[in-house]
C-alpha cells in the first residue's frame, strides 16, 4: 500500500472577480471601458460593465472601473507539503 503525505493546495484565483474586469481576461483595460460604454445606460450584468451589480450600467460602474484601472488578477498556486 502506497503511503500518501498529507498536502495543501490553494487556489488564489478561484472564484474571484476583478472589479472593473468586464470581459474576464484578468486585467482592467480599454478593452473593458469599451464593454462599459457600448452598454451605458442599460440595464445588465458583470459581463455588460455592472460592475456595481445593480442591475444597471451607469456612471457608478465607471467609477468602479476607473478606480481599478491596470489591476491585474493573478491565478497563482501556493503548494504547502
């Protein structure tokens, strides 16, 4: 029978949203003003820039990507043995 070490994996980027990160690529960039913007104005979700979620894109869900501007999300890995 095989002996096994007990080990400890955490997962940094699991679940975790970037405020601001409308597009989910990890990073708050033009490329996610450019989905805030095309949805100004309307009702949405994260996806649309609702960065707020309140159901609503508006100048609150700028303010929230302005103030993360160049964030970025790291997925590290920590193995602890």
């Amino acid at each position: 029978m095989e002996h096994l070490e007990p080990r400890l994996l955490l997962d940094a980027g699991a679940g975790t949203a970037l405020l601001g990160d409308a597009n989910g690529d990890g990073v708050v960039d033009g490329l996610d003003y450019n989905v805030w913007s095309l949805h100004y104005d309307q009702p949405g979700d994260w996806g649309d820039g609702d960065f707020t979620q309140n159901g609503f894109v508006d100048g609150l869900d700028y303010n929230v990507w302005s103030l993360h501007y160049k964030a970025l999300l790291f997925d590290a890995q920590i193995e602890v043995q």
